[in-house]
C-alpha cells in the first residue's frame, strides 16, 4: 500500500486537522511527521471543539493506529496536559498512540533559549511560538540532543549535561530565568510519557505497509515556513514539505502516493516575516473577523491578505502536490469581488515565479473575479455550488495546473465538501 501526505501550502493554519479528521476513515494509519507543539490543529465535529499540538489528527475516528514519528519534537509536559484533556473527554489514547524512541524532546531550557534568541534578534525575531520549536532542532543536528529513547535508560545523567549545556548559552547571554517549578513538572511529564507504547516507528511503518495497510501523513506549519524552501529566515526549524516524510517516518520516497496540498480560499500568517498579498486596510480586517483569523494556540492575530497564486505554484512545485484542498471558502461569501495574485512587481520588472528574496520591492499583481454572494456554509455538494464560486475554482485550478478535490465550506467535519471528476 502506498502512503499519501497532506501538508500545508501556505504559512501554516490552511486547515490540515480538520481535512485530516474527514480522512482518517480512509487509512489505518495517520502519522505526525515533524514539528511539534508550535502546531495548533483545529478539529470540529458534534459540537465540540478540540485543538492538537503533538497528537495526530486521526485521534478520534475509531481505533486507528496514530503514531508520532521520529522527525517531530515533543514537550513530555505540553504533550501530558494534552493527553490527559482528551482521555478526560472519552478519547482513549494509550493503546493508539505510539511514539517513536527517535523523537527529539523538547527541554525546559529549550524554551529560555527559544525566548532569549528571540530577545537577542530584537526588531528581526522571528515571531516563533515560544515552544522551544528552534532550539530543540539545533540540538538534534549538531548532534547533542535528547531523544525519547533516551527515558528508558540512564536518563538523569542525560538530562544534567544537555541542561548544563544549555546553561552555559544562557549565562554566556546574561539572560535571566527560573525553570524550578517547570522543571518540577516536566519531569513528572517523562514519568507519564513512559506510560505510552514507544517503539522504533520507521519498523512499525513500513510492517504495516507490507501487511497490506494504508498511511496518512499529517503535516505541520507549511511549506513557506519551511527551513529551507520558505521566507528565511522567518520560517519554523523543519522540513515542512513532502520530503519531511520521508525523513520524519522512514519511508521511503516510491512509496509517497498522493500528495494533498492544502490552502485557504485566501492567504494568513502568524509571526513577522514578509507576505506580499498581506492586507492593511478594511478588507484585512473584514477577513480577519469572518475568518476568526487568531492563532490556535498564542491566540496571536493572523495578519491576512488575497491568495497568493505565486507562492502557491512554488509550494505545488516542491511538494508534488497531485491534489488541491481549499479551506475557508464561507469566509469570502459576502465579498463583492475576490482578488487572486498572478505575479510580482520587483522593482519594475514582472515575475511569475517565487524569487529568492520576498522581503523588500515585490508588489503583488492582482486578476480580480466577480464574488458570488451566497452563503456557501449550508451546501453539502458541489451541485449547489454559486456559478461564481465555481469560476473562482476553476481559475485557480488552471493557474496553478492542479485539480482542486475537496472544498471546505466551514469549520465543523460535516461542512466538507469533494468534487468528482470521470477518473473518481
Ligand atoms: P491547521 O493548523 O492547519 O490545522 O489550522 P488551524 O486549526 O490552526 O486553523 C484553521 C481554523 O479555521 C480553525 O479554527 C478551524 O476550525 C477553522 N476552519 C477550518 N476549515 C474552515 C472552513 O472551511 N471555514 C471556516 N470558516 N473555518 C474553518
Ligand atoms: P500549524 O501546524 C502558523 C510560525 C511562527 C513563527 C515561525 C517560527 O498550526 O499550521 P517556531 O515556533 O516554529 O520556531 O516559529 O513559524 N509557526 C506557525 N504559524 N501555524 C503553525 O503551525 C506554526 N508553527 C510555527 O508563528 O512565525
Ligand atoms: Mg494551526
């Protein structure tokens, strides 16, 4: 069986929770492959709302296995508070939830330094989440991180020399912080992660593959904050795009089916960094309100802007994305006209393709397509689509040379929507 991922188009919050709760029915397996608590996914169904960081988004369709991979960063503390929230409303987890031993663990000393980068950067800090996201990252690469394995032997010892480490850092910096209580409870978390089926991932994976089972991978942030391909250096640690995977789960490349690229019906972003479609006036505002456009988890206001049709061909580019899904089309219902950008101004000269530096001189050219002023929110199949809502549809899906497969129409399970073509 092949493996299919669903990752995010934009910069990040396009939806993904809620599309890859609509899938999970589908696959036996769904598996977080990077990030970690920086993520907030939002999931809406029988009139309950429930916001993931670290658990995947197939925790609630049946007895699906749901597995984080060894690419995501975890908070043992962050991860208990979530674990226990869901257990606590009728959503067992510990016999469905595995965690790969090759998980990097997010440390309470990586938090203060996440927070004392970003003091150091001043005006140019990136905005992150605060959740240690950077530096937990930084250790794994330079080869002195702490993994989730690391709990089942000799982990005292571990922990001193990585917090050691990192309180050189800090001192060197002068930056002032007090982790006892944390500490305290982050350490009574590694008991309670212990309590969870923690396994080599890449071999459970790829053994289910083999009997014949299918995987969805459910990614995090988007591929503009991805560390290599986004808007460096405003962007997350990780490797955001469908390569992410691979890395993140041990599977390899000719097993990737389709791949799900998810977008908003317009474009957000959380954190500074630049966004050429961004809105400053009324309309940014008028989005921001019917979109309830603030972060899952900061509860930051997402600055907002026009879809950005430049952007997305990169990230359709170097993600392969064979689907499309657009998220937030109700938020545009009442729009007189809807713009989509179809190229850039730098400095004079007309570019179609994502250049290497957005920051400054790029000024977004706009196709402007007539609205279709009806509430969409009700609609359960593309037949009662507005013909302006399927012209706005089927305008994107020549620009960016992609069909677009699932439509979603608002926030709860239900409000989804798929679109047949004579190959379904
Ligand atoms: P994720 O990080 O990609 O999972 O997305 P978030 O959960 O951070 O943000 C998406 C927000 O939009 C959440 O509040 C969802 O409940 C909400 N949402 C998802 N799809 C729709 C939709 O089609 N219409 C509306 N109005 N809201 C949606
Ligand atoms: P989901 O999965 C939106 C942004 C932060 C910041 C930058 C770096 O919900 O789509 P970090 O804490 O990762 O070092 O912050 O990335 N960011 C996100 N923005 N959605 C997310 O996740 C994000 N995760 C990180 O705002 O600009
Ligand atoms: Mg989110």
């Amino acid at each position: 069986m092949k493996v299919d991922v669903l990752l995010g188009l934009q910069w990040g919050d396009e939806g993904k929770g809620k599309v890859v709760d609509v899938l999970t029915p589908r696959y036996d397996v769904v598996a977080r492959f990077q990030g970690g608590p920086n993520a907030g996914h939002t999931l809406e169904f029988e009139g309950q709302k429930y916001v993931l960081r670290s658990i995947p988004s197939g925790i609630f369709q049946g007895d699906k296995v749901n597995i984080i991979g060894n690419g995501v960063v975890l908070d043992p503390l962050l991860f208990k508070g979530e674990a226990e929230a869901l257990e606590a409303s009728g959503h067992p987890l510990k016999e469905r939830l595995h965690i790969s031993k090759k998980a990097h663990l997010i440390m309470p000393t990586h938090r203060v330094l996440d927070a004392a980068y970003e003091a150091a950067k001043g005006d140019a800090k990136v905005g992150t989440t605060g959740k240690g996201i950077g530096p937990t990252y930084t250790d794994k690469v330079s080869r002195n991180g702490l993994r989730v394995g690391d709990i089942l032997c000799n982990f005292e010892a571990k922990y001193a020399a990585a917090k050691a480490r990192h309180e050189q850092i800090l001192k060197s910096m002068n930056y002032e912080y007090d982790i006892t209580e944390l500490e305290k409870e982050w350490l009574e978390a590694i008991n309670y992660l212990r309590e969870f089926h923690l396994v080599d991932s890449e071999h459970e994976i790829n053994g289910l593959l083999r009997a014949g089972k299918s995987v969805l991978c459910e990614g995090a942030q988007g591929t503009l904050l991805d560390v290599d391909f986004g808007s460096y250096p405003f962007v997350t640690s990780s490797n955001t795009i469908c390569a992410g995977a691979c890395t993140g789960l041990g599977i390899g490349p000719n097993k990737i089916g389709n791949v799900y690229g998810i977008m908003k019906a317009y474009c957000t972003r959380v954190g500074s960094g630049p966004f050429p479609t961004e809105l400053f006036d009324e309309t940014g505002k008028t989005i921001r309100d019917l979109g309830h456009e603030y972060g899952a988890v900061t509860g930051r206001e997402r600055r907002c802007g026009w879809i950005d049709l430049v952007a997305l061909k990169y990230a359709i580019m170097v993600n392969g994305v064979t689907h499309l899904i657009m998220m937030k089309s109700d938020v545009l219902d009442g729009f007189d006209t809807i713009k989509a950008c179809v190229a850039y101004n730098v400095k004079g000269e007309e570019v179609d393709y994502f250049p290497y530096d957005i920051t400054e001189g790029v000024e977004p050219i706009y196709v402007e397509l007539p609205g279709w002023k009806t509430d969409m929110t009700q609609m359960t199949s593309e037949d009662e689509f507005p013909e302006e809502f399927n012209a706005y549809v089927t305008f994107l899906e020549e620009q960016l040379e992609t069909p677009i497969k699932i439509i979603s129409v608002g926030p709860d399970r239900a409000q989804t929507i798929e679109r047949y073509t004579e190959e379904d």
